[in-house]
C-alpha cells in the first residue's frame, strides 16, 4: 500500500492588515510545509488585479475583477494541490491580496509581498480597449533580461497554449506593481474582454480552469519543473497529537473513493493497545475535544467509530489494521460524490487509565468521487 498521508501541511492563516483610511486588507497565506530534504517551498504573491470599488475593465458581460479573482483562487488551490501532491510539481507557499471583492490599493500589494518576503509576484488581470478590435494575451515584466522576464516569458507561453488567443507578445511596462515589487514578478492579460472572441473564450466553461492551469504550469516551467497537474489525493488537516511509549500512530489509504468503486481502503499502522477506532467525520467543523487529544473537526457530525480489539497486546506499537470503505460503506453512511470524508484514528494504552493520553494520528480528508 502506498504511503499517501503526511504529504504536506496545509494550514492556513488569515492576517489582516490595518491601512489608513481604507477597509483592512485581508491576506490569506498557505503554509507549505517543507518535505525532506526538498528545500523551503517558494513563496508565491498572487495578486488579484482589482477589486471592490474598482472593477478595472468591463465588456462582453464579464467584469475583470470577477474573472482576476476566480482565476487567483483556483490558482491558489493549484499551488497548494500541488505543495502536497507528491508525484510531481513544486512546493510553494501562496499569500494573496485579496480573497474576496475588497478594494486593495496598489501600495498595499507591493508592501505585503515585499514585507512576506514573496519570492516571486503574479499579478492577474484581463485587458480592455477602446475598440472592440484589438484582442490577445500579452504579459508583462518591468524590464527585459531579468528573472521577472523570464516568468513573465513562461506565463505568456502556457497562457497562448491554454486559450490560442492572438499572441501580442511579452512586454514590459513601468506599472507600480511590477516597479515596487523588490522580487521578479510578472502581470498577466490573458484577453480582451472587450473583444468579442477573447471574451468568449474568457467565459466559456473551463476558461477559469485552464487560466489558472497556464499560470501553475508557468510558474512551475520558471522554476525548472515540468508542467505538472497536482493528482487529487487526501490531505493532511491534522497532525499526531500524543504518541505514547515511543509508537508514532500514522493513517494511510488506497484506492479512490467513490460511491461506485469499492477498493477505497484506509489503514492504521503502530497500532497501540486495546482500546482503539477509526473515526470518520461527515463535514469540517471546530476542534472536539476528546479525553486529552484533540480532534480535529467537530460539531454536529456523523462519526462511525470502528472498533477493534483483536489481540493487540498493550504496548503494541506494531499492529496493523484495516478497513475497507466499499461504496457500500459510503452509501450506508450518507456519502454522495462530491462529500468529504475525514478520518483519523485514536488510541489509549488500558494499562495506563485513567491517566493515559489519548493518542491520535494525522487527520487525512478525502473527496468522494462517483
Ligand atoms: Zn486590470
């Protein structure tokens, strides 16, 4: 069975900026964790263009901040798909300007990324003009001949191949976000929303998808790593809590989880004690305490503790136990395509009672397929 949990830290965490005469800006950074050996991740700005009262280009229906901001997010998601992916890609760190339709002045931008320190700066906008007639993707560095340029170069490849809009080339401009940043950074205008075919292709289904595959496969060919999807597979929410004579608790799966397939299988290994269960949550929640250890979703949820007791000894740090959550399983318990599934396992040593903390592995969330 393939290792497949503890592939990378996902946490996140919302700071807010106070700015003077303007509504906080909030900041949303993704904290990769570092896997081994492998470096630090690369830390990432992913500005969204505009935003609240400034709409930035309007046309053919579509409003540029709208489409700048669903761009962004989906990159996020990518980057951070992507930091605990394992089979392929890069690991990256992600902060934004805004994750919300928020008013953020450029200042601000610059400022965050250049306080983080970001390593690299990408800036997502759409372009507009006067006539309806001029149209294509065009990205922008501030100057030729620079790491920023050579981002910039990458962007405007993958964004040509993603959307085979008219190539208007890479470019540079003096734009105070491209000025101010004090790392490469690049800005991106995938089309003209003012040009009826660019903003066709902008809207149709898909276009948010393949605008923010084109900037991961850009920033990912930047850096030297080969265009990679990051694979759907489970991610870490929690860590251990309490580890007890020298047994590390660790949770592992297989197969795909679906409601039609049934050779999803979820695994604990250096099982420990007598007392022990795989718990499985329904939806995300707060944390729940429970006898010392912390779960790490709570609420109103469907747990399904499975038990087992078969002939572990106390103490036991080798046991291994397994259960296989069949379709069968997912229906009887509610799952539909779409669901999210989170499962963690605990134990408690009987020898040690009442004292005994309970012990708890990582958290691995998974999404049902059909
Ligand atoms: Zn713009």
């Amino acid at each position: 069975m393939q290792r497949l949990s503890q592939l990378g830290r996902s946490a996140t965490l919302v700071a807010t900026l106070g700015l003077a005469a303007v509504a906080a800006v909030q900041l949303e950074t993704t904290a990769g964790a570092a896997l081994g050996g492998s470096g630090a991740p690369r830390r990432i700005f992913v500005d969204a263009g505009h935003g609240g009262t400034d709409p930035g280009a309007i046309g053919n229906g579509i409003v540029e901040k709208e489409l700048n901001l669903e761009v962004a997010l989906r990159l996020r998601d990518l980057l951070e798909a992507d930091t605990e992916d394992t089979s392929g890609g890069g690991e990256w760190e992600v902060m934004m300007t805004r994750t919300t339709d928020a008013s953020v002045p450029l200042s601000s931008r610059t400022n965050a990324a250049n306080n983080w320190p970001a390593d690299r700066f990408v800036s997502i906008h759409h372009n507009a003009f006067g006539s309806s007639i001029a149209s294509g993707t065009e990205t922008f560095s501030f100057a030729n001949g620079t790491a920023g340029a050579d981002l910039r170069d990458r962007l405007q490849e993958e964004l040509l191949s993603a959307m085979g809009l008219v190539d208007r080339g890479p470019k540079t401009a003096n734009f105070f976000v491209l000025r101010e940043t004090l790392m490469p950074a690049a800005l991106t205008e995938a089309g003209f929303l003012s040009n009826p075919g660019d903003a066709a292709a902008l809207s149709a289904p898909g276009a948010v998808e393949a605008l923010a595959l084109a900037h991961l496969f850009g920033i990912q060919r930047h850096y030297g790593i080969p265009p990679h999807i990051p694979v759907d597979g489970p991610s870490t929410y929690c860590f251990p809590k309490t580890a007890s004579a020298g047994c590390v608790p660790s949770i592992e799966a297989a197969g795909t989880p679906s409601v039609s397939q049934s050779d999803f299988v979820v695994a604990c290994d250096q099982v420990l004690s007598q007392q022990f269960g795989m718990l499985f949550w329904g939806r995300q929640g707060l944390e729940l305490p429970l006898l010392g250890g912390f779960l790490c979703v709570g609420g109103p949820l469907m747990r399904t503790p499975v038990q087992f007791s078969n002939g572990l000894g106390p103490g036991n740090c080798s046991g291994r136990l397994e259960l296989q959550m069949d379709s069968g399983f997912l229906s009887a318990n509610g799952m539909l395509p779409g669901d999210e599934i989170f499962c963690q396992w605990w134990y408690r040593d009987p020898g040690l009672l009442p004292a005994t903390p309970v012990g708890l592995s990582d958290g691995l969330r998974f999404t049902v397929l059909p």
